[in-house]
C-alpha cells in the first residue's frame, strides 16, 4: 500500500493543539523525506550499469601507494586510466563481470567500472584495511584492521554480514565450499559460513597470522602460515591439524598449492620451501640473501618469487636448487608475481612496475608514473591481468584466485 500524507491544514485553537499539530506534521514530513531517500536509493541502485567489457588487448590493474589505480594495457604498459583513491593502496585488487574492486588503508572497499574506470559504490569498513577483496557468488570478502571480517553485495554495496575476531586481520580469504577461510592477529584461524558469517571452526595457532591461505581439494586441506614460524595443514571440515612444518623464523608468506603435489612458501628465515602437500616433508629448499615476504607462484615447472634482497627470483620447482634468472630491481620485493599474457608482472617498492620475459628475466616493459620528475608508483599487491572480460594468468594465493 502506497504512502499516505495528509496535505490539507486546520484551524488551531490552542497552544496544546499548536505543539500537537507541529509533532504530527514532524512525523509525515519524516515519513516523506525516508520514503523519497529509499526511493532515491532503490533508483540510483538500478542505474549502476557496467561498461560492456569489450577490449580486444589484455589489461593489467594495479593499485599504489600513492592512492591510485592503474589500468595498463597489458602489452605496452600504455596507461589507459587512473582512478584517485583516499589513501595508499599496498592490497591486490579484484575483477568480476566488468567491474574491478580495490580496498585503500583508509578502509574503504571501492568498486569501479573496469573499462572507464567509474567509481560504481564506495564502502567504509570501520577501521584501516591492507587486505585483498576476494569476489564470488555476488558478494565481496574482506578484512580491516577494526577486526572485522565483511561480506557486501557488490551490486548495492551494502553489507549483508560481518564477523569479528579478536585483533586486527590482515589475511586475505580464500572460498572453498560455502566456507570463507582466513587468518587473524588473535592467533586464531577461521572458517565462517560463507552464507550468513556464522563460525563454522576455528583453531589457534602460536602467533599472529598475516599470511593467506591456500587449499588442495584431494587431501581436503587448507594451508596456512604464522607468525611462530610454523606452516599449518588443517582439515578443511574440521579444523583439526594435520601436520605442521617449522621454519626458522615468521612466515608472513602465502602458501601456492600447485599441480605437482607441493606446497610452495617462503619465509623470513630466507628460505622457500617446497612441502609435500599431504604431509609437510620438505621436497626442497632454496635459500635467498633476505627475508621472503613474497608469496610464490609455480608455472611450468618454474617457482617465482620476489625477496628484499631486491631481486625476482626464477627456480626450477622440482629440485629447488638450479636459478633460471634472477632480476635486480631498485628496493624490497615484497609484491607477489603474477604470470599472464607471457609475461611475468611483479611490482615492488622502486616506484616501477615491471613486465618481465619469463623465461629470461628480461623487462618487456615497465611503468612508473612520473611525478614531480620522480616514479611515483610503489606497488605491494599482486596485479590482476584481464582479457575479454575474463582473469587469466596464475595468481598467489594472497589474491584468493585459484589456479587448480
């Protein structure tokens, strides 16, 4: 039934029928302004139309500390757009049916048209966030800093569920099964219903978890680093341990399940390992000059990774001692490769993004955005490589991709 507003006037004969009279046209005045602000909502909500996706080349998205994200063609590193964000962006960003989302340390979850780069709806977590969105099934995963993990309906932007922990989350989900999995600084690692947000296990380990997970569906396990320097198998239903690895020294790396059976990590201890998936034995170990905060991808037998010891790293992934390349670059590495369109894209904190021969090493390509005669482009995340509205490439699990 419509609205009904009363609009005719009366005599009013009393300062008691004066304070009644105002109460009751308070009330209808506010009735009408929230009928016209949903109505307002529900028709702007109905005009967020996506660009068709019709590109013929390759775009690579990025997101940097300097607010911005990048819209590259993928072949020349040619910049297409540019959005301005609020704060610095070190997260990966995501894409899904023509429209890219990115989360800045401000908290704020944007989702933008990936053609024109047109921001669709913001939306504010309630505390800073450096995690990655994850995107399925019409709903957008991601943690913040105020402890919460969120899901949002990425049509309307509206929150349809949080969960809070006990610290801080700076691990990116990862879906598996109607369950969202990730890590959190209370120590604790959880798998909530990926429906409603209702906790379905969680289990704690020895320290804080900023690493991301990864899963392999055969032994029904889902992996995970911590802060106590050990690599974690859990059982996907229960949560119940299956085994657990010890390195040297914190794991802040994500874990990459590959084809070949192994779990592929890198540590602060220098090393990345090669686990067996199934029970946690190390096949191989290759040792760099600094910490690996990178997370590692495996294609076509070769491991990629990048180190602080401000190189990008190429290794043969069955015996983890022969180097294919290594590429210097100017700072840290800490950014996660991404293998796509014959490339290998990593960024890192030299103020370039690079596009690298992944059999050689060599720069196809390289963007840094010149700013008051400097490159201004520091980029932390991994980079998302669209083509004909569809991802491609193989993606760390820090981005929840999977490349099964």
């Amino acid at each position: 039934m419509p609205a009904h507003f009363t609009t005719h006037t009366k005599f009013v004969d009393s300062t008691q029928d004066r304070k009644r009279y105002i109460h009751t046209m308070s009330k209808q005045l506010y009735s009408l302004i929230l009928v016209l602000g949903l109505a307002f909502l529900v028709i702007s909500c109905s005009e967020w139309k996506v660009s068709p996706f019709d590109i013929a080349y390759p775009i690579v998205y990025i997101g940097a500390t300097n607010g911005k994200v990048y819209a590259l063609n993928a072949n020349t590193g040619e910049k297409e757009w540019q959005f301005v964000s609020s704060s610095p962006i070190t997260a990966s960003t995501s894409f899904a049916d023509g429209v890219l989302y990115v989360v800045n340390h401000d908290g704020n979850v944007y989702a933008l048209d990936a053609k024109t780069g047109t921001q669709k709806w913001i939306f504010a977590t309630g505390g800073n966030s450096y995690c990655s969105p994850l995107v399925a099934g019409g709903v957008l995963y991601v943690g913040s800093l105020d402890q919460k993990m969120y899901a949002i309906d990425v049509k309307t932007g509206l929150k349809k569920w949080e969960f809070g922990t006990g610290a801080q989350i700076r691990s990116n989900p990862a879906l598996f099964d109607g369950k969202i999995y990730f890590g959190s600084y209370d120590h604790s690692f959880y798998a909530l219903n990926a429906q409603n947000g209702k906790e379905v296990w969680r289990v704690e380990t020895g320290s804080t978890i900023w690493s991301s997970p990864d899963f392999s569906e055969g032994p029904g396990l889902v992996y995970v680093g911590s802060a106590d320097h050990k690599v974690y198998a859990f059982n996907m239903n229960t949560g119940d341990p299956v085994w657990v690895f010890e390195t040297d020294w914190t794991v802040d790396s994500s874990p990459f399940v590959a084809l070949n059976n192994k779990v592929y990590i890198g540590s602060r201890d220098h090393n990345v390992y090669a686990l067996n998936m199934y029970n946690g034995k190390i096949d191989g170990v290759y040792r760099a000059n600094a910490e690996f905060y990178s997370s590692p991808i495996v294609a076509n037998g070769i491991l990629y990774s990048g180190n602080d010891d401000r190189h990008v790293y190429a290794l043969d992934a069955v015996n983890m001692k022969d180097k294919k390349w290594e590429f210097l670059v100017g700072a840290d590495v800490s950014a996660s490769p991404v293998l796509a369109n014959g490339l290998l894209y990593i960024g890192n904190w030299d103020r370039n993004f690079y596009a690298l021969d992944p059999v050689t090493g060599t720069v196809k390509w390289k963007f840094n955005d010149v700013e008051d005669g400097a490159p201004n482009v520091q980029v932390d995340g991994a980079a998302m490589v669209v083509l004909g509205g569809k991802v491609i490439g193989f993606y760390p699990s820090t981005t929840g991709l999977q490349n099964k």
